[in-house]
C-alpha cells in the first residue's frame, strides 16, 4: 500500500495521508542550523550541536506518537485544525505534505478555509523561516485566528529532561513587539538566545505554557486556542513557549501570508546586554530584517532549490529503470548530505543526546558525501583524524560542537583505524588532493603527526594488534558494535561497554582481516603517490600475509569465518549451533579481492545467496540465536530476527552487491540492490513502514514477527555504502587515482545509460552501451571521439568537458 508518491520533477515525495504507518520526516538545513520535521509538522530544531543547543522541545518515546513541533493552529468558528493535522488530529478535508530538498510543503483545508506553509533553513542563515499563506475558497467573509506555538527546550536537551529543580526556574524570555526572545541562562553560561516572530502585527501572544495549553491542556487542544483569546502570558521560570495569535477577515477568495522565523543568535561577551537584563538584539533585527517580505523569502527559497540542483547535478544518471534514476539522482545522495551533516545524532530514532559523531560511522559517510562538497570533506577528515589516540586507536564517537572524543564510550574498536584511511583514499581519488597527507593534526593523547602519519598508524595499529591465528584482534567490537566476544565477564545489561576485569584480548575478526586488505592496499598507493616506495611494498607484504591468512584460518569450507572467540572457538562456522554463516566478511573479503582466484569468492557469496537471502534482503546471520551467550555479548541479546541478531541490516548489503559486482555477476548484484533499496519498497508501505525515499538501519530478518518491517529510518552508513555501490560498481563509474575508471556491472538487460559525472572541476557526459546485454566488461571506450585503452579516462589538467562512449563487451 502507498501512502504518496514521488514527483521526480520536482525532486519532492508527496504524502497523501498525515496517518502514514510512522512518522515520515525530512532534514531542513545544510550546514549549522537544523530543523527535523514530519509529515505532520512535528519535530525540533537545533543549532551545530543536538545534544548542547537544542532550541525546541520533542518528546520521544511519548503518546500520541510525534509529539512537539513547530505547529499552527487556525481557529475558524468553533473548529480547530492544524494544516499538518498534529497535534488537533482535526480530520481535514484535504491533506498534502511535500518533502523537498531541504525545504517541507504541507497544504491542508477544512471548511473552504486553505493553509499553504512553506518551510526551510535558508542556505547562509542560522533560522528557520515559514511562510504560512490562508485563503478563503468559500463564497463567505471568514474571521479566522491563526496560532504559533513552539516551546523551547532549555538549550542542553540532555539537561533539559532530567534537571527539573533547577530548570524550572532558569526560563526567561523578552518580548518585543511581534518577536519573542529565549534567553534562558543567557546572564550566566551562554552567549547565545533564540527567537520566533512574525511579520505583522500581533492581537496577542503566549509565552507560558500552563497558560497557553492550560496546565492539565494539552496541544491537541490550547485553552487559549479553544477560547480564541491569547492571555499575553510572561513566563518566568517553567516551561517557556512562543505564541503568537493574528487575527484576520479574508473575504471570498482572498489570501493573506506570513512570515514566521525561528531563529538563532549569539553574541559576543562585550555585546550581550543593552541595559541590565535585556538582550542586545541588534543581530536578531539584521536577520529578520532579512525575511520580512514574501519577494524575500522566495529569493532565499530559489537560491535553496538552485543550491541543490548544483550539487546533485555532480551525479546524474538517466536509465530504463525509474527507480535508480530517482534514488541515484535525488534521494540517496541527499540522505547522504544528511549522514555526513548528522553522523548518528539526531533522527527520530536517536536521540540526539546520546550519540554524537561515530568515528567510523562519520569516516564511512564521506565515501557518499565526497563527491558532492570535497572541501567540506576535507575538514570532516582531519576533524576525525583528531580523535585517533598516539598508538593508532581511536575514540569511538566524537561531540559535533566541542570535536571532543566521548570519554563515556571511549575507544576499542579495533575496526575504526582503518576506517580513517578508507575515508581519506576517497577524498584524495575524488579530489586529486595530496597536500591533505600533509596537514599536522594533534593526537587525542598528545603529539601531532601529519595525516599520512595517522594513517600510518592506522595501519600499524592491525599489525601490532593480531591474535593467535594471526587474524586481526577484534578489541570491543568491529563494524558489529554487538559482537563483543571479550566481553565473557560482563553481567547482564553491562553488554559491550562494559570491560570485565578476566577480559581476554584475544578473540580476532575475519571482517577487520578484509578491511585489511582492502584499506591496506589503498594505504600502500598513497605511500606510493608519495614517492614512499618502501613503506608502500613493506606494507603490501603485510596485506598479502593477511590474505593467505584469511584464507587458511579465516576460511570454513563454503565461506569466510566471522571470527575467533576469546576462548579460541570458531564464529560463524558450520561447526556453530547457531550463527554459522555471517554476512559481513563474505561482503568484505570479497571486495577486498580475497579468494577471488581461488574460487573461494564466488563459493562463499553462493553461500550467501543460499543461506542469508530473503525477499527482503539478505540476513546479518543464520540460524539466529535463540538464547543469550554470554562469550558473544550483545548480539545475542536481540530478539531473532531483529537488529544485529539475523535482521537484514542493510548497511552491510552493498557490501554483497559490490562483492558480486567485483566477481562480474551484475544480475545478482542488482538484485541485492533493489531487495533493500527504499523507492522499490513503497507500494508495500504498510509492511516495510519507514520512509520510502531513504534507508533505514535495518529491515526486520526472517525471523522475526514482523518481517519486512524497517527501523531506524535516515542515520545509517546504508546511505554512503549504497551509493558507492550503484554509483561506482553497478553503474561503474569509479574515482581513481589516475582518473574517472568506467567499469559497470548490470543485468544482462537493463539497457543502455547515461551519466553525468563531475570530476575534479570537469564535466564528464558518459554514454554506456550494452549491445550484447553483458553484465560486466568494457570492450571500448572513446574519450572525445578518440579510441583509449582500458577503461580509466586519462585526466586532463585544465579540461573542463569530456564525452565517453564505452561499449560493454
Ligand atoms: C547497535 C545497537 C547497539 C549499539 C550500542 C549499535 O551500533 O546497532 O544495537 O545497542 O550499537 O550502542
Ligand atoms: O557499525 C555499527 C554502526 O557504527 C552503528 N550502527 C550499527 C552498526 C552495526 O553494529
């Protein structure tokens, strides 16, 4: 069942119903001010930082579901109606939310009176503007009030939840005219406030929440609402809002719209007050000065629209199949801005509060993000490379706004090193940009080093660190934060943060074997471009010592181990009970290249095929666990089926697609494409659930009561590796070193495509011709009408065109 459909032309999904099977949002804002936002206008907004400068309250794990968000409420006679339904719930009679490119629609009406809002975080400004437009489609005079409500949270959302003695009487606000002030510890620890204002003139305004919803109200229904009678309520202390109400008389057919902006600012120290206790506004009065008039703000709206066609215009592909064209050239690449924006902070399923950026969560959303801002990814990367630790290890997870590694998880993870050089071989295979190696970047622990020697210690840091088989050591976890098999001594509920104090470092990972010899390999040609032969072939010795190996110790007959426990004992074996197959090495070692001329590659990706597919993807494991094993932590801890215990985890499935790209099967490697990929999922909304133009972490395994369902909607490394996967192996168009690689792997007959691609300041018009129906292998390639042999096209300094022609054969 559907609940929308796409409009490709205007880049937008359009929802038909505000009661979708969850809420479905969208991310405004591209750079520091951020506003999360459903298809019924819940949600919140926050500046650089979820957790520290949370500007406005929502209320997860609430009832009703999606509760808090920036809301309008139009009282037309005795009805109440919300243009987005929530928090009312008035049934409307018509309803459409659009989500765009950084920017949301909702039109709704109810008794011939309309709502149109528009709402967006303009591209070099930290506010969000709306712009809210009522029309009178009767043939009668309506006298209708119209209602904002936001309530602030108390900058630190963390706080702000649990610190009610103090916070309860810490809020302070400033009004003036038609704007309201946060100041909210404002005179002690903070630099900055925030602000709502309209555009016109108020008949009232509401700044106390008791008095606004009534202190048992509720926002379904505002006392001040149901009365149409704002109570021009100061907060002091409590739990502050922001109201205003504006009257207004339309008569038949006519319109009238205003403008809303949420804003935030900071001041310096030498300019915060204009008298004791009131707030030097004159950075707040530029910035509303800046959206005062509909010309205004639809000048700010275009420059938003253009902003994104120019970024996705880097990467545009039109072929037979309506579906990747609309993933590809709209919505994957735009999550993927999303992911590198957000790392795993702030979704409707994190909270923003407890996650800030992943180590290797954020390396691994560059390799989606690159090619859209590469200077933006250039500083993501050495922001990163400061959270890595003197001896190669890093911190797991980093604060956004204070770029400080999170002590309260620190490190361990023994995969998050070599994450850092995969993030840095795509920036410099995207850009060309070497003088990155260069850049000296502190070590969390002291001393500095310049990039190459980070990565240097990355590497170094497998090496040093390989158990008794001479497999990688695991640490707390790899990729798999569940799989924590030197966790034998922990007590229930400690799971995989917890150190026992008997903990055994020896358990080893097949999975950190394959990045291994993948980012080993990309390591080595960086050394190499450097001129660093020695490093590069003493380091290459390695990798191919770590390839036999994984082919000796990390093999079990029909594919790739998981792993070693701390007692020695095999993981992901035929000799298991249960997780006998898992799905993460047979991905990597197979793309890493391991056992492909051995024949091993394609056995263990049949295996995979054979004992982890379902319609709906392919499973982390199988058989799930049925019980809780206190050697493999956490895993074992989820219910079968679900999450890391046997979901289909769609993060690692473009890892199977690109392995079967990587071995030449393109049939196979589309269909693990579209099993997962969220626009071919949308007539089935009601079982799959989540949004169906972007990934979710996980889709629910076979296992599992509920199979097919998706979770954990937007935040996932899904997106980055997805796009690798179609953009560069199944479509086939790869950055490398020496040049833009065409090298495709499609099903026999998908048909003959175009690309779009831009490279290093050029512009590549790439046609791929299929005549034979092949599904991997270019048997010519005509850059500028000139035959080239093999399949890079040279890179040209100072070219700013290039057209290709390669023929699949
Ligand atoms: C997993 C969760 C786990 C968490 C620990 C995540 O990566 O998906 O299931 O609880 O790590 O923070
Ligand atoms: O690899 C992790 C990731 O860092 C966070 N989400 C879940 C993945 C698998 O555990």
């Amino acid at each position: 069942m559907k609940y929308g459909f796409f409009d490709d032309q205007r880049c937008e999904y359009v929802i038909t119903t505000p009661e979708t099977p969850l809420p479905w949002i969208n991310y405004l804002g591209c750079k520091d001010f951020f506003t999360l936002i459903s298809n019924t206008c819940g949600g919140y907004s926050f500046y650089k930082d979820a957790k520290l400068l949370r500007l406005t309250r929502y209320r997860y794990n609430n009832v009703p579901y999606d509760n808090n968000g920036q809301y309008f409420y139009i009282k037309d006679g005795s009805s109440i109606w919300n243009p987005g339904w929530q928090p009312s719930q008035t049934r409307l009679d018509s309803y459409e939310c659009r989500h765009g490119l950084g920017y949301s629609r909702f039109t709704g009406s109810l008794n011939q009176a309309k709502a149109e809002v528009l709402t967006f975080v303009p591209l070099n400004d930290t506010c969000q503007v709306t712009s809210l437009t009522l029309t009178n489609e009767s043939g009668e005079t309506k006298n209708l009030s119209l209602f904002s409500y936001v309530e602030w949270c108390l900058w630190n959302a963390d706080d702000d939840m649990k610190n009610f003695q103090r916070n309860l009487s810490t809020g302070e606000l400033e009004i003036e005219g038609s704007t309201i002030y946060h100041k909210t510890e404002y005179r002690e620890r903070r630099n900055h406030y925030a602000l709502y204002s309209v555009n016109t003139p108020v008949d009232g305004f509401d700044t106390s929440r008791d008095a606004f919803l009534g202190t048992y109200g509720s926002p379904a229904a505002p006392v001040v609402v149901k009365e149409g009678k704002a109570s021009n309520s100061e907060a002091h202390g409590w739990s502050p809002i922001a109201s205003h109400q504006i009257n207004v008389s339309l008569a038949p057919g006519e319109s009238r719209s205003y403008i809303f902006v949420l804003g935030y600012v900071e001041n310096e120290e030498e300019e915060k007050w204009e008298a004791p206790g009131i707030i030097n506004k004159t950075k707040a009065h530029q910035l509303l000065s800046r959206y005062q008039s509909d010309e205004a703000v639809e000048k700010a709206f275009t420059e938003l629209t253009d902003y994104w066609q120019e970024l996705l215009s880097g990467y545009q592909v039109s072929s037979d199949c309506e579906e990747v064209n609309r993933m590809v050239n709209i919505w994957n690449q735009y999550q993927c801005m999303v992911t590198f924006n957000m790392s795993r902070s702030a979704s409707y399923y994190e909270s923003g509060i407890g996650r800030g950026m992943g180590f290797r969560d954020s390396c691994q959303d560059l390799l989606g993000f690159v090619h859209l801002i590469p200077e933006r990814a250039r500083e993501r990367i050495l922001d990163i490379a400061s959270a890595q630790f003197g001896d190669g290890s890093t911190y797991h997870q980093y604060q956004p706004l204070t770029k400080k590694g999170n002590a309260d998880i620190g490190g361990g993870f023994n995969d998050d090193p070599l994450w850092l050089i995969a993030g840095t071989s795509a920036y410099i295979k995207e850009t060309g940009d070497t003088s990155i190696l260069s850049e000296v970047v502190t070590f969390d622990d002291g001393g500095e080093g310049t990039l190459f020697e980070h990565l240097t210690r990355s590497f170094e840091f497998t090496v040093t660190h390989k158990g008794p088989h001479g497999l990688p050591l695991i640490g707390r976890a790899d990729w798999n934060d569940c799989l924590n098999l030197n966790c034998f001594s922990a007590q229930p509920g400690e799971s995989f943060q917890t150190f026992g104090p008997s903990e055994g470092p020896v358990a080893e990972s097949v999975f950190i074997g394959g990045m291994f010899v993948k980012y080993g390999e990309e390591y080595a040609q960086l050394a190499e471009l450097q001129g660093l032969t020695d490093i590069a072939e003493s380091a290459r010795r390695e990798v191919s010592s770590m390839y036999d190996t994984l082919l000796d110790a990390g093999w079990d007959g029909d594919w790739f181990l998981r792993a070693y426990d701390a007692y020695s004992q095999k993981v992901g074996s035929s000799e298991c009970e249960e997780g006998q197959i898992f799905i993460e090495p047979q991905g990597f070692c197979v793309l890493a290249g391991v056992g492909i001329k051995e024949g091993k590659a394609q056995r263990a990706l049949d295996s995979v095929k054979e004992r982890l597919d379902t319609k709906y993807g392919i499973m982390l494991l199988q058989p799930a666990f049925s019980r809780y094993h206190l050697e493999l932590g956490e895993i074992t801890s989820y219910p079968p089926g679900y999450k890391e215990n046997a979901g289909i985890f769609c993060h690692n499935n473009p890892w199977i697609s690109i392995a079967e790209a990587v071995i030449g099967r393109g049939e196979r490697a589309f269909e693990v494409y579209r099993k997962t990929c969220p626009a071919f999922l949308q007539d089935i909304s009601e079982i799959h659930r989540t949004e169906p133009y972007c990934y979710s972490q996980m889709i629910a395994g076979r296992d599992a009561a509920t199979h097919g369902e998706a979770k954990n909607s937007w935040l996932t490394g899904t997106a980055a590796w997805t796009f690798v996967n179609i953009s560069q192996y199944i479509l086939g168009i790869q950055p490398s070193l020496t040049g833009l690689c065409i090298d495709p792997c499609v099903p026999g007959d998908f048909g003959d495509f175009t690309i779009t691609r831009r490279f290093r300041g050029a512009v590549y018009h790439i046609e791929v011709k299929n005549p034979n129906h092949l599904e991997k292998g270019v048997s010519s390639l005509l850059v500028d009408g000139e035959k080239v042999d093999g399949n890079v096209v040279p890179f040209v300094e100072g070219k700013k065109e290039y057209h290709v022609t390669a023929v699949m054969g």
